[in-house]
C-alpha cells in the first residue's frame, strides 16, 4: 500500500459521512466522497479515472467494468450492504480486486420488516387505521386473517431468511422454505421447490439476491401459480419481480395484496402500483434502524482498511482473489 492511498466513497444513503471519512483516516489513508445520491455510470467512472482510488466504498452507484478497469491500485471494492447487483463482480474477480459486502448488519431489521408487512396484511393495520382517520368505524367491515391458519413461504434461506422464519413461525403458520441448496438445519420448515412453495403458500416472502438467475424470478408463470388470494412480499430487490405482471395478477384478483420495500424502478413507483389499495409500498427501508446503518457503516470502512493493510477481508464476496493474492506473495 502506498502512502495515503485514496477510498473512494460513491455514494451514501445517509446524511454525512463522518462515520466513514474518520475510520479512513484514522488508517492513514485519503477519503474522498462523491455525491450523496448515487451518480449515473459514466460520472463514477469518471471519478475513479479522476482520484485512482485503492479501495472504492459503494451504495447504490453502479460500479462497472469501465470504472474497475479505470483505477491500476483499486484493490478492494466495498458494497455497503447486502446484495453486488451494483458491482460488477466478475470484471473485479478478473482483475484480483476483492469485492465485500456486510451481510449480517440487518438481519434482524429486514425480517422485523418482513414480518411487519405480513401481520400487516393479514390485521388490516394500515387500511383500518386510514378508514378511521376518514370518518369510517365500521368494525364489521374488516376482512381479517389468523396467521396461525396460513402457510407462509420463503423464497431464500439465508440469514435473513432463517431469522424471518423463526419470527414467523412464532405465530404458529406452517412454514415453507426454499433456495439453491437444501439447508442443513430447518428449524422446523419444510423445504421445497419454488413451484410447490407457490402452489401451496397464502403468503410469498422474497429473502433472494439478485443474479442473472434471479432477475424476474416472480413473473406471470410464477403469479399464476400463486394460490388466489394470496400475499406477495419483497424485502430482497426489486429486480426479482416482474412488476408489470404483478399489477395484472392484483388488478384480476388473483393476488389479493402486494407488500414491496423493493422496487425495480426504484425510486419511480409505477401508477399500477401507486393507485391499488391493497398495495403497500415502503422506500427501501428494511434495512434501517440507527443501529443497523451505524454498523453497515463502520464495518464496510474498516474492511477497506483492513485489506489495504495487508489483511484478508472479514467477508470476502470472490474469496479466489485473496486466495490466489497470497499464493503469488508466498
């Protein structure tokens, strides 16, 4: 490492960047940060040509080939958050660039979330309550649900969707689980295939990453499958969802609601889903608590120091890299 190697911040979903700028700094290193709203592709790689950057701390801004590419000292590039859908992996994979992310700072908001939006749905919370501020009481109006006689189904069985699981399952629905690989320990769900998870679920949990595989994962076939009547909620991306059939499927009935923190036009909210009541839409924020984004924060800083002083990253995204990096110093 170089004296004062450069850590580019693209940009940042909070209002400072203190926390980050004074971990940089604190290990010797020159911080710089770009615009707080993530800036179009063409303006980030334009700021790794301008500054060079050793290490590249990233948000939402997309971080393409051409800005890998753009910066000969980048050698590690961190998301702050989850998901790499902004990165693109395989040019850093190619180039030895470690590529991390920070998949455990909000495991448990993003299930409270998760749940949150279920219970929701099936107490008639915000519709209710919004009838009441209108002037309406009228109790025997509402359409309720026992959680306890549903089946809920989770689509990705990760941490997060383990911890969605077990919040869940304390209100006694059948649980369902589904992914790439059957887990080791399933805590009492069932595992099954995406088709029988749709076909048999009341309520659909997204909990995936983004891939190529994934994109569209939910789509008219997939809807279709779904039981009538039936909840469909994303905490994962937005890109899992094919939202056009989405408004058709609750436009006909079919589905009876949507619950979406995640958009795939994000921040544009279509009219279809904007106009439905039964739709709820959240910004982007499962992820949020003062708790979560302070340690999202401080982690993701200390990685890029950490692996721009010599150290291997604490969770690695492409651990080939580091693997190979030390076999060239042995």
């Amino acid at each position: 490492m170089t004296d004062r190697a450069t850590v580019l911040l693209t940009d940042r979903a909070w209002p400072d960047d203190e926390i980050e700028r004074e971990i940089v700094e604190a290990g010797g290193l020159r911080f710089v940060s770009g615009p707080p709203e993530p800036a179009s592709a063409s303006e980030i790689e334009r700021l790794v040509r301008c500054h060079t950057p050793a290490a590249i701390l990233t948000c939402w801004a997309p971080v393409t080939a051409t800005a890998i590419a753009s910066s000969a000292d980048l050698t590690v590039i961190a998301r702050m958050g989850v998901g790499l859908d902004n990165i693109d992996v395989d040019e850093a994979t190619a180039r030895g660039i470690a590529v991390t992310n920070v998949p455990d700072y909000c495991v448990a908001e993003v299930s409270d979330h998760a749940v949150a939006l279920v219970l929701n749905w099936t107490r008639g919370i915000a519709a209710l309550s919004q009838a009441v501020r209108g002037g309406q009481w009228q109790p025997e109006s509402a359409r309720l649900r026992r959680l306890a006689s549903l089946t809920c189904g989770i689509v990705g069985y990760g941490r997060i969707g383990r911890e969605t699981a077990r919040k869940l399952g304390a209100f006694g629905p059948r649980i369902l689980v589904t992914g790439p690989t059957r887990p080791a320990e399933l805590h009492g769900a069932e595992f099954v295939s995406l088709a029988e998870l749709l076909e048999r679920a009341d309520v659909v949990v997204l909990h995936a990453p983004l891939t190529p595989e994934t994109r569209n994962l939910i789509s008219r076939a997939e809807l279709a499958r779904m039981k009538p009547g039936g909840l469909l909620v994303n905490v994962g991306r937005g890109g899992l969802v094919d939202t056009a059939a989405l408004i058709d499927a609750i436009d006909s009935g079919h589905l009876d609601a949507a619950a979406l923190d995640v958009l795939d036009t994000e921040p544009d909210v279509p009219h279809g889903l904007r106009t439905a009541p039964s739709v709820t839409v959240t910004p982007h924020v499962a992820f949020s608590s003062d708790d979560s984004v302070a340690q999202l924060r401080r982690s993701a800083a200390q990685e890029v120091v950490r692996v721009l002083g010599g150290g291997d990253p604490l969770h690695p995204c492409n651990p080939l890299v580091r693997k190979t990096t030390k076999a060239k110093e042995a």
